[in-house]
C-alpha cells in the first residue's frame, strides 16, 4: 500500500507540475498578445484567437481545452455577473424595451430564420439546424463593447448592446434546453415549450432577486473588502448552480442577482470596498475572457478551417439574415411604444452580431445522439473563427464609418474646460498635502495655491457662461444637450444615494423618502441618452 502511494504522489505531482507551467506560459502568451494588439491598434480578442491557432493543442496537457462544462459552470456565471454588476438599474430601465423586444421575440425569429436556412442550404436535420440556429442567435459582446472603446458610441446604444447581451444568452440557453430535451423525447407539443421556458425564466427571476436581496442584508453586516469578493464569487457561482438544480434559467438568475447586489448591495459598504469589488470582477471578467479566446484558438485546427470555408461562409450570411430580418422589422414597431432607435443605431446592432466561445462551448455540449454532431461542431467552430477575426477587425472601422457620435467645437471647447478643472483642484489637493506634511513652505503654498486657483475661477465663468446660454435657449446640438444631460443625470444620482442613506440611517421616514425618490426616478428616466 505504501509502495502504491510512493509511485502515486510523483506521478500526481510531475501532472501538476506541467498543467502549472502550461498556464505560465499561456499567461506570458497573453501578455504579450496584449502588448502587440495594443501596438497594432486591433482588438485584443482577436489576437488572442490568432495567437491560439498557433501553438499546437499537442503541446499541452491534456487537462488544458474548450471544456463545456468549465465554460458553462465557471467563465459563463464569472461573465454574466461581472457585466451586471456595472450595469445601472436606472439607465437599463430606461432602455428596457428595446432590449425585451431584441431579446426575446427577435431571438427567436433570428434563430427560426437561421435554422431555416442552414437546413435549406446545408441539409441539416430540421432539429440540429435549430440547435445550431440558435447556437449562432448568441452574440460575442466583449468583441462589441472592445469596438466601443475605440469608436464614440452614444450611450443608449452601449447600454441596449449590453443589456441585450445580459439577457440574450439566458433565453438562448433555455431555447436549446427544449429542442435538445425534444430530441432526447421524441415528443413535442407547444404546450410543453410554453411551460417550460415560462419556468425557467420566472423560476430564475425569482430566484436571482431572492439570492441577490438575502446578500444586500450581508452586505449591511460586513464592510471588508476581502469577505465581500468572496461572497460576490459564491453568489455567482452558487446562483448558476441552484438554478441549474431547481430546472430554472441560471443565466437570468445570474442577471438578476448581479443587478441587484451591484445597485443595492455595493451602495451598503464604503467607497474603499466597493472599489476592491470592482476592481477584483474588473480583473475576474477580463481573465476569463482572456482563457477563453485563447483557448477558443487552441481548440480549433487550421487544417480544418479550409475545407468548412464554404459552409462557415453560408452559415455567417445564414445568420447575419436572420439578425436582419429580426432587428428591422421589430425595432419599426419600437416607435408604437417607445422612442424609436436611429437607423444606424440598427446597422451598428447587425454589424456587432459577431460569434465567440459560447456558441463553441454550446455545439460542444450537444447531444451525442444529435445527428451530424461532429460535422456541426467542425461547422461552428469555423464560423467562430471567421467571425471573431473577419468582423472582429472591421467592426470599429465600420462603426466609425456610420459616425455616430460626432465631437462639436462646443462639446470639445466643454472637455477643455473640465480637464482645467480636474488637473487644477488635484494640484491643489496635493499642494495642501505638501504644506500639512512640512514639505512646502507656507509662503511658496500660497503662490502655487493662488496660480491654480486663477485656472479654476476663469473655467468656472467659462462653463457657467455656457451653462446659462443652454438654460436660456434651446440646444442645437446633440452633442450639447447629451452633456447637459448626463450632468443631470450624475446630480440625480447623487440626491438619490443621498436620500437613500438618510432612509437607512433613520434620518429620513420610509414615506416622505419613497415620494421624492420616485420622483428622481422619473427624471431619471426622462433624461435624454442618446
């Protein structure tokens, strides 16, 4: 027995060993894929994906892959959450139409058109071209908002693009969950489906906003940076695991709990902690993304890439079809109930439709009984590759092309202005620091203080001058209005935050509270975001 244990132990530590320096040198691939894409001007992602097709999946262990169940269970969550938490509650209720109406019908009608056509075009059996169709419905948003970083994008349009992004990939998941458990039955009646996406997603709603207010109470008792990641990381992970146990959507469980703990729960602990929690799921969400597309290159074999061209291309337009006839047609009925959104606000949601790990991680968790499921699997792959790097490295050049947010003379002339503001009061911060330090003599303080304080006072009349002429006549430009409205919008929110904290410490009665926060929320909700 012990002689068993000996020979055990080495060979358990020499795998070990390898899988550690495997991911070492994976990390040091990724650094210096950062520091390449960042000098090349091209979206980390896709670097990320071409600097995985080179090394060879041979080299590595074999512990180290596209595993679905990792994908699913750790990144997904990590992801989800990681976006909901920096998703505001009032700027997403303001968009909240939109985002249902591209979610939920234009999902469907997308992967129906999709499945359509590949069974059409490729001959696939009807249920694996609507498995894959709506395998190919989930959109890639990190290559997205990547794009966004480049280009001035209005940011009702960030906000749709994300909050489609939170939602998109919970009904998504619950669509392939029927037609895989149709497969699995043989027998379908619509009855069934209704049944079984209305569990999964009230059944996930609820149990994300139980989840999610029971760690607000925690949040109230604890206020150490440390102890709250580890519960933001246990929520996560545990929200997805209960929902998947109860039969609900853990995805939308997931968005559910993170917008809750991130506009509730964050606002119980002090401005130190809540940065620790930001930071850390800042850093989490980035290394998932940075493993995934990695491994996203690994995964696929380019001497396979040649021969599924042809039907990688037709499975693009094939969706990029269905994402045309949803998006147009659905956001023309937008105006019956809600501002309508500018034509090339819809181009931009068609031209970002780009393909990730998801969907890869989904053709991977196929059923072994689907018919065709190797040639599928081969087929989304490719589509993923042509995807990631064909749209991902033109996405920013055609999103600039459709100028969507063009800089006036006055909105630049305003930025001057800030930046003045912002450099001057952080000098004058440190020149005080020097002084109560012993490090400056008062006289020189005095000097430096004054001098600064000149730059102040002349950027002060300068946007109190504009101010007023924008209060006095009506804008002219969107540019102009959108800043003004995004200043109100910081000022609401401030008096929010406010209130809400005079409610919590008994300053202030729940009823005269709730009246006038409801009031904020309505001019919340009216401020222009476009």
């Amino acid at each position: 027995m012990a002689s068993l244990l000996e020979q055990t132990l080495p060979q358990n530590s020499g795998q070990f060993t390898g899988l550690v320096n495997a991911l070492i040198v994976l990390l040091m691939v990724a650094t210096t894929v950062a520091l390449i894409t960042r000098w090349l001007r091209i979206p980390y992602v896709v670097g990320l994906v071409l600097a995985g097709l080179a090394i060879p999946k041979g080299a590595l262990p074999s512990e180290i892959g596209l595993n679905p169940d990792v994908i699913l269970n750790l990144f997904l969550p990590i992801l989800i959450f990681e976006a909901a938490i920096n998703t505001d509650i009032s700027r997403l209720r303001s968009t909240l139409k939109p985002i249902l109406l591209l979610a939920g019908p234009g999902v469907i009608l997308a992967a129906a058109i999709t499945a359509s056509l590949l069974q059409f075009g490729l001959g696939l059996a009807w249920i694996t071209a609507c498995a894959v169709g709506v395998i190919l419905t989930i959109t890639d948003t990190v290559s997205v908002i990547v794009a966004f970083r480049t280009v001035s994008v209005p940011k009702r349009l960030a906000t749709i693009v994300e909050g489609e992004s939170l939602f998109n990939d919970g009904i998504a998941l619950v669509l392939l969950s029927v037609i895989t458990g149709i497969h699995t039955r043989g027998s379908f009646t619509i009855g069934e489906g209704i049944e079984q996406i209305l569990i999964a997603f009230v059944g996930g709603t609820v149990l994300g906003l139980g989840l999610g207010y029971l760690c607000v109470g925690l949040f109230r008792q604890l206020d150490d940076a440390l102890s709250n990641i580890l519960l933001t990381v246990a929520v996560s992970l545990g929200t997805f695991q209960v929902g998947q146990m109860l039969g609900v959507s853990s995805a939308i469980a997931v968005v559910i709990a993170g917008l809750v703990m991130g506009n509730l729960g964050f606002r119980q602990t002090s401005a130190t902690t809540k940065v620790s929690l930001l930071n850390f799921w800042e850093y989490a969400g980035f290394g998932a993304n940075t493993f995934i597309f990695l491994l996203v290159g690994i995964e696929i074999n380019p001497t396979t890439i040649y021969t599924t061209i042809p039907g990688a291309v037709f499975a693009i337009i094939a969706y990029q079809i269905g994402r045309i006839f949803s998006i147009y047609p659905l956001l023309s009925f937008l105006r019956l109930f809600d501002r309508p959104l500018p034509l090339r606000w819809q181009h931009v949601l068609i031209l970002g439709n780009v393909k990730g790990s998801l969907s890869m991680a989904l053709a991977l968790s196929l059923p072994l009984t689907l018919p065709g499921r190797i040639e599928v699997i081969t087929l989304v792959f490719s589509t993923v590759l042509l995807s990631l790097v064909g749209q991902g490295l033109s996405l920013s050049w055609l999103v600039k092309k459709l100028h969507l947010s063009q800089e006036s003379p006055q909105q630049k002339q305003i930025e001057e202005l800030q930046l003045n503001l912002i450099a001057s009061k952080a000098a004058q911060q440190e020149l005080s620091s020097l002084l109560q330090s012993g490090s400056l003599p008062k006289s020189l303080h005095e000097e430096l203080f004054a001098s600064y304080q000149a730059r102040i006072a002349r950027s002060e009349e300068a946007l109190r001058h504009w101010y007023n002429q924008r209060i006095n006549q009506p804008s002219n430009g969107v540019q102009e209005q959108g800043y003004l409205d995004g200043l109100r919008r910081r000022l609401y929110l401030a008096e929010k935050v406010a209130i809400q904290d005079a409610m919590r410490k008994g300053l202030l009665s729940d009823e005269v509270g709730a009246v006038y926060l409801r009031e904020i929320n309505e001019k919340l909700l009216s401020l222009n975001e476009d």
